[in-house]
C-alpha cells in the first residue's frame, strides 16, 4: 500500500512541462499550456510558413525533423513529445532520444527511430533482392522484340534467361582438410575456452537467487538513493520538501480529520520502509565483506605487538646513537662549523670588498670619459654588470645600479656618435688648402674602439654621408671662388642661380674651375683614404687580425709574428686589447671601408659630371675645337687616374660624360672633315699641285718619329713649295685633295692620341672617309663626273695617272694607320682592324682599274689604228707611226707621275694587247711569214714599233721579241 503514494508524487516530482531543461535559468511551470507557450517562444523557429522545434540538444530536435511542420503538425509534436513524455532514471528528456511510446502504441521503438534496425529489417525483402531488373531485361540489345513481349510470359525469376558462369580456374576449391591444420593448433585453446564457459555458468546459477532478491530491492533502493542521497537534498527545497511530506497528504487531513491519524501513518511506515532498506543493504554489505573484517581485526592485533617490540628497539638505538653523537660527532662537527664560518667571514669580506669596488664604477666611468677612454669606460660596465649578474646577484643597495648602467652605456653610445660626427664634419670640411690628410688621430682612434666596442658598425655609412655632404660644399665653394675671380662677371648680382653664373664663364676660366674642383676633391679622397687606412687597422685589431702598435716592440710572441703589421696607424695602442669582432663581422666591416671608399669616389665623380652638364646646357661643351676638348679630356683623364690610384677602382661616370661629348664632338668633327672633303673633291681638276711646306714638314715628321701626328709649327719662310711629294725617299705627284686628306687623317690619329676611349668610333668614322675619297675618286675620274663639275674637256691619261698616285700615297700609309689604331684600341675592339683590310683591298682595286683603264685606252687607239692598216710601201707605214706615237706621249705623261715600275707593267699589258691585235689584222689580210714581199714589210714595220721602245725611259728592252705576232701553221 505504501509504495502506490510514493510512485504518484514521484511521478508528479518529475512532470515534463515542469521544468525546462535547456535554460539556464531553473523555470518552473504551473501548467502545461505555460511550458507549451514558453517553447513556441524560446525554442522555436519559423522559417518560411513551417516551424522547427530547437527544444533539444545543441537546438536540435531528435523527433522532428530539421525541415519544419505545419502549426498544428507542430502543436501535436510538442504536446505528444515534450509535454506527455515521461523521464528516464537519470533525470533527462526521453524526449531528446526517442518518441514517447505511451503516445503512440501502435508503433514499435525502432521504427519510431529515424536510422533503420539490423535485427528487425535484415529479413525484409528490397530492391537489392530483385533478381530480375525490368529495365535491362526490355532494353537488352542483344535479343529480339518479339522474344521480350512481356504479356507472353509470366513475371518471376525465371522471365529473364539466366546466364551460366562458370566457376573461375583462380579460386581452389576449400575442403576440410585445409583447416585440419588449423583445427589442430587451436584445439587446446578451444577445450580452455569450453572450460571456463561450464565455469561461468555454474557460478550464474549460484547467484540466481541472490539476483533476485536483490532485483526486488532495486527499485526501492533507487527510489531512496535519488532522493536522500541526492547532493543537493536540502528540505529547504519546495519540491523536496513535498517530495518527503506530500502536501496532497497535508491538505486531505484538512478537509478530513477522521483521515489524519491515518495519512501520517502511512507517511511514518514509507519513512521507516526506507530506514528499513538502508539497513538492509548496510547489513548486506557486511555481511558480503565478513570475512575482510574478521582478517582485518586478526591482523590489527598482530601489528600492534610488532609496534610494541619495534618502539622498544628503537629507544634503545636513539640511546646508543645518542651516546656516540655526544663522544665522536660533536666535537669534529664543531670543528667543520668553525671552518665553514671562517670561510664563510671570508666570503662576506670578499663581496664587502667588491661591493665597494663597485660602488665607485660610476665615477670612474666619468674620469675615463672625461679623456675620451670611451673602451675603458665600456668594459668597466660590462664587467660591473657581470659582476652584478653574477657575485652580486641579490644585493638589494645594488638593485638599480645594472639599469643605471645600462642607460650610461646608451648616453655613451650617443656621446660617441655625436662625437664621431662632430670630428668628421670638422675633419672633411677643413680648407683645402689644407693637405694634411688627417689631424687628431689619437681622437679618432678612441672613437672608433668605442664603436667597435658597441658593435657599431654604422660609422663607416655615417662617414659617407658626411663625406657626400662635405663635396657639396667644396663644389658650391669652388664655383662661387671662380665667379667671384672672374672680371667680366658681375659678382654683386644675386638674382640668377649659381649655374647661370657659371654659364657666363669663358672656356679659359671655366677649364681653371675645373681645374680647381678636381684638385679640391682630390684632397677630400685622399682624407677619405687616410680614414679609411685608420679605420681598417683598427678594425684589424679589434678583430684580433693585425698587431696592435706599441712603443716597445715585443719581438718574443710567437703569436704576434703571425699577424699583419698596422701600416696606417701613427698612435700606439694597448696590446691587450680584447677581440670585439667576430670574423663574420670583421669581413662585412672590411668590404663596407672598401665599399665606402669606392662609392665616395663615384660621388666625386658624379659631382663633376652635374658640373659638367650644367654648364653644357646652353651647347657650351660641344662648341669647344679640338684643341680646347683634348685639354679637357687630358684634365678628366688625369682626375680618374688620380682618384683611381687613392680608390683602388675607377670611376665611369665621368668618363662615360665625357665619352658621351666626345662621340657628340666627333661627330661633328668627322662631318666637317666629310663636307670639307666633298667640297675639295668636287673642285678639284686633278692636275699635279706643288707641295706646299707644312705638308712636307707633316710627312718628314711622320717617317722620322713614326707617329702619325702633327708637327710643330715652325716658320720657314726661306723653302719654297715642291714639285713632288717625298716619303721615304720616294717621290709621289699628287693633287691639292689627297694633302688635305693626308692632314685629316694625321688630325683623326691626333684626336685618338688624346682621347683614346673614342678610338673604336673615331675609326668607323675614319674608314668611312676613306671610303668616300675613294669612291668620289672613281666617280670624277674613271667615271667622269669631273667633266660636268669642273668643266674638264677629256680625263686624260695624266688625269688617271695622278689619281693612281694620290690612292697609292694613302695606300703606302695604310700599314702605319692600322698600326696607330691598333695600339690604342682594347682588346675586345681589335677585331675592328678587319676594317683596315677592307680598305686597303678597295683602293688597290681601285688602283689596278686605273691601270686597266690606261690599257683600254691604248687598245682602242690601237685598233683603231691597226683597222686601217695596209701593208705596202713606204715603211714603216703611217699606221705604226701614229701608234708609237701615241705611246710616246703615254710613256711621257706618266712617267713623271708613276713609278717606273708600274709604267712597266702597264705598257707591258699595252704590248701584249697590240701584239694580239696586230696577229688579228695579219690573220685578216692573210699575211703569213712566208718570206714573200708583204711579209718583209710587216717585218719592217715591227722593227719600227721595237725601236720606237728604246728611246723610252724604262722600256728599252719591252719589245725586243716582236716574231710571236706570226700565227703558227
């Protein structure tokens, strides 16, 4: 009877629409359509027209679905699930886990869940149990229409024609004695196995009973746990409280006293039923661990007589140890304690003493830095630190000493920076009058230990930066000194800028300016190079690589013999000086001083370059002569050679500004020396000219010095201009043309002299006025265009001869020329020569075609001649009188004009040209050597032509053999 009462409150305990389990906040509801509104407004979201229940979970639902239900569909689930669902044991929604099966009896727990059950469909039929596909049997391409008409066979297994498979030859086929082997192995384990099984089973059926009735008490038992062994029971609690005393109980005493008595009865035999299985279960409990207790006792008994016996033993060895503590210990650790407290006496002395070293670190700081000991001062603070760090760690007097010298170091660091600065200012922005390279080395080399000490390295951009600064002020110096000495420039007017007034410089005082800045800025390169000299070798020796210099010269180290002598420091140093750098450290050092020096160089040299480019804006440079740009190139030549002996590298820029004016200048150069060409070229009448003397003295001067340069000029009014011109003993006629072109080129060769970085284009440029000498030549002469220009009435063969001639002079110079050339040309331009070659062929071409030209003459006077030729009396014949006539004259308009050698070899070609004719003109007058009359006047004839030979200078011998004209038969 009692347990009806308690079931019902503890069902009305734990209601669903009670409580909401998800809020934080512990609400409690009077009725269940308050807890139905509570989740349409809390735990509910409408998407769209459906609605989606969050009660749950993470906001999730296990018995709805995620994609919402219509409001009354919604109205059932909550009513069916979370307001009629009953609690499980642990206190929680079952509505989070399954449906309420009271709400739905006609569906079992398992289709009530959403994920299907292995047990209960393994046996249900699905479409994967199909063992005929529709689909595939009508659409089968391989049979026929008429054999798939379903509506003439019965649907089942056997509509679709089976395929036979046959077994495949890779898988054996599996007997039992494949596993015999097995079975064996394993059979042992098995009958162990079996064993224990029979074991366990007789073991269940001995605690059947005990089960039993313990199942019977589970639910009481659980009833009263969950309740009075609740951490949170507290009778405060109105739902525990009623949960004890019923207040249903309470109020139907009320209305019915005859009942009371009655109702705390029942309520005192419940309370007493609980005590009643509690003592049961406590009496249970011990009863299942009797026999620990029993053991437990027996052995608490047995230990306290060992605990006697062992507290006996005991006292009498703390009396025995005490005993010879008193007579062999104390005295000796005495002893050890009086030692340990001298030692310790020591030690306080010790540190008392280097506290007070240390206490007066800071002073000492400040005398060392009062005589720029900046190394001193910076290890004396290193070495306190350690110490603080270190032996003095602790010591509370001491506690704001290592910040203080941490902050003293940093005022150090600035005082060296600023100090560095201040002296590098000083040193670079003295007058250049000035030449000493350095001053106050001893200042500069405490500055830089210092730094090194700090491992400082931005000195050496620090330098840069004030060495760039310090050549903008000497040019801004320089230039304002040159305006300043300049008489025709007012020097009181201020309103242009400082380059407009450099612009109104004449070439003299502009050159001296010039003159002046390289002069300056060689001054502060070679500062830069003494500081750079000082900083490495106190690099060196801050990196342990070069010796230190001392006054006394210790020559017993074997150490120091290996390292490299400083050659620039002037002060001697402490050789104890500790390593600072580290050698990846002393080599970035190292290539930044190298650096440094460089890149002030290249400053310096770009300095001038703007210097120059300002004053070329208004056309300044471009308008210098030759004479005026190779003493400028000279002066910059001399300036990068200079700077590149104190850098250590040459500098480009300003040589490439100049290279760059240079090819400007010798353009135009090479254009007035073409036109002035052309224009001579097409005045000229080719007539032998006399020589005048600055030709001949340029010639004389070319062959004694063997450079192809131009002469001083002398005054020698006394010699008078020559017939011919003589070079190495040999005489050339030649016209007014070639002697300018002889001076022009002596001109070219005098520019690469002085600029030879021009040399590759000045060469292209003097090929190409080669070339047009040369082809002009040919047109006026052998292609007549002298006839038109000049009004000339015929090219006469002394016309021709003259032109051979002049080419032959510049052909005999051509070696001499390459040679000039190829002397100042680099190496990766000597393949340029080719273009001397090339040259050369050309006017020896040139040459031989003159020479042809000469023949072809003759041979169209001759034929001409020959064509009306008859052999008969008188002798010899007006034929060969006109002929040998006419080679006389030849003979004597060349003769003074070519070698003989070549008047040679061009009436030789004259000879064997009328030989030929002639046998052609016998051949037709069929006149043979047949001893007969015309025979003998044609001999006479040809005595006549070799005797005419004779009287010609050079030619005596040319036609002795005349008899080959006959033809052979």
């Amino acid at each position: 009877m009692s347990s009806i009462p308690d079931s019902r409150q503890h069902e009305k305990r734990t209601i669903p629409w009670k409580q909401c389990t998800i809020c934080k906040e512990k609400l409690i509801f009077k009725s269940p359509r308050e807890f139905t509104r509570h989740l349409r407004d809390f735990h509910c979201t409408k998407e769209g027209g459906s609605y989606v229940c969050r009660y749950g979970l993470n906001d999730v639902c296990p018995s709805l679905p995620v994609e919402g239900v219509s409001d009354r569909d919604y109205e059932d689930h909550i009513a069916r699930d979370h307001v009629c669902n009953q609690p499980g044991s642990d206190g929680r929604l079952k509505g989070f886990n399954h449906v309420n099966v009271q709400s739905r009896p006609a569906v079992s727990p398992n289709m009530a869940n959403s994920e299907p059950s292995v047990v209960q469909d393994q046996h249900r039929w699905t479409m994967f149990n199909a063992s005929v596909n529709l689909p595939a049997a009508l659409n089968d391409p391989r049979l026929m229409k008429r054999e798939t008409d379903f509506f003439s066979k019965t649907w089942g297994q056997d509509f679709y024609e089976k395929t036979y498979i046959p077994p495949s030859p890779y898988l054996p086929d599996i007997e039992k004695f494949h596993f015999e082997k097995y079975l064996h192995r394993t059979a042992g384990r098995l009958k162990k196995h079996q064993k224990h099984l029979h074991g366990l089973s007789q073991l269940e059926e001995q605690e059947t009973f005990l089960t039993k009735t313990v199942k019977q008490t589970v639910v009481l038992k659980n009833i009263c746990f969950q309740l009075f062994m609740n951490p949170n029971f507290n009778l405060e609690n109105p739902e525990t409280f009623n949960a004890v005393f019923p207040w249903t109980q309470v109020e139907e005493s009320r209305v019915d006293n005859s009942g009371t008595r009655h109702s705390s009865k029942l309520l005192q035999e419940k309370l007493s039923h609980y005590l009643d299985v509690v003592e049961v279960q406590i009496a249970r409990q011990i009863s299942m661990r009797s026999e620990a207790f029993f053991v437990t006792m027996t052995s608490h008994d047995r230990l306290q007589e060992k605990m006697k016996t062992t507290l006996g033993s005991i006292k009498h060895l703390r009396d025995k140890i005490h005993a010879l503590d008193e007579l062999m210990a104390r005295g000796s650790l005495r002893v050890l304690k009086y030692a340990k407290a001298k030692a310790n006496h020591a030690k306080l002395y010790k540190m008392l003493k280097l506290m007070a070293t240390v206490h007066q670190t800071q002073p000492t700081i400040q005398t060392l830095l009062s005589t720029s000991e900046f190394v001193g001062a910076l290890d004396l603070i290193a070495t306190t630190q350690e110490v603080l760090s270190q032996e003095l760690a602790g010591i509370h007097s001491f506690r704001h000493l290592g910040s203080q010298l941490a902050e003293l170091a940093k005022v150090i660091d600035i005082m060296m920076q600023e100090d560095f600065l201040k002296y590098v200012s000083s040193e670079l922005n003295r007058p250049v009058a000035d030449t000493v390279p350095l001053t106050d080395e001893e200042r500069l080399v405490a500055v830089l230990f210092g730094m090194l000490r700090l491992q400082r390295l931005d000195f050496i951009e620090l330098y840069r930066e004030e060495a760039f600064t310090a050549m903008k002020a000497v040019v801004k110096q320089t230039v304002i000194e040159a305006v300043l000495a300049a008489e025709d420039i007012d020097a009181e007017d201020n309103t242009g800028r400082l380059a407009d007034h450099m612009r109104r410089l004449n070439y003299k005082q502009w050159m001296q300016l010039v003159m002046d800045l390289f002069s300056n800025f060689l001054v502060i390169l070679n500062r830069a190079k003494a500081f750079h000299g000082i900083a490495s070798d106190v690099i060196g020796i801050a990196a342990g690589k070069t010796k230190a210099p001392t006054p006394v010269t210790n020559t017993t180290e074997d150490n120091m013999n290996s390292l490299e002598q400083a050659t620039h420091l002037n002060v001697s140093v402490n050789e104890e000086v500790d390593v600072m750098l580290t050698t990846d450290n002393f080599n970035k050092a190292t290539v930044s001083l190298r650096e440094m020096l460089y890149s002030i160089g290249d400053h310096a040299h770009d300095r001038c370059v703007k210097v120059m480019n300002a004053r070329a804006k208004d056309g300044f440079l471009e308008r210098l002569s030759s004479v005026e740009f190779v003493a400028l190139s000279r002066e910059v030549e001399k300036f990068v050679t200079d700077s590149e002996c104190i850098c250590g590298r040459r500098s480009m820029s300003l040589r490439g500004s100049l290279q760059s004016q240079a090819n400007r200048i010798v353009n135009r150069f090479h254009d007035e020396r073409k036109i002035k060409l052309s224009l001579i070229l097409d005045n000229e009448r080719w007539k032998q000219a006399d020589v005048p003397t600055e030709f001949q003295l340029l010639v004389d001067h070319i062959s004694i010095t063997g450079k192809l340069s131009l002469p001083e000029k002398k005054t020698d009014a006394e010699r008078k201009p020559g017939e011919f011109l003589t070079v190495d003993e040999q005489r050339f006629a030649v016209v007014g043309t070639v002697l300018m072109l002889l001076k022009m080129i002596v001109e070219y060769c005098q520019i690469v002299d002085d600029i030879p970085s021009v040399a590759p284009d000045l060469l292209t440029r003097l090929i190409d006025l080669l070339k047009t000498f040369n082809s002009r030549t040919c047109q006026l002469v052998l292609g007549a265009g002298a006839l038109e220009l000049v009004g000339l009435k015929t090219i006469s063969t002394k016309n021709l001869a003259l032109a051979s001639r002049c080419l032959q002079l510049i052909v005999y110079f051509m070696p001499r020329l390459r040679k000039h050339f190829e002397s100042k040309l680099v190496s990766k331009s000597l393949n340029m020569l080719k273009y001397f070659d090339q040259i050369l062929k050309d006017y020896k071409d040139h040459i031989e075609e003159i020479s042809n030209k000469l023949v072809t003459i003759m041979e169209s006077m001759v034929h001409a001649q020959l064509s009306r030729w008859e052999v008969k009396a008188p002798m010899p014949s007006p034929c060969f009188r006109a002929v040998c006539k006419q080679m006389s004259k030849l003979h004597e308009a060349v003769i003074g004009i070519l070698p003989e050698d070549q008047v040679k070899i061009i009436f030789i070609g004259i000879n064997k040209t009328f030989k030929r004719l002639l046998r052609e003109q016998l051949l037709k007058l069929n006149v043979t050597n047949d001893g007969g009359p015309q025979h003998g006047l044609v001999t006479s004839d040809l005595a006549f032509y070799a005797g005419s030979f004779k009287t010609l200078r050079g030619l005596e011998g040319l036609a002795n053999e005349v008899n080959d004209v006959w033809e052979r038969r």
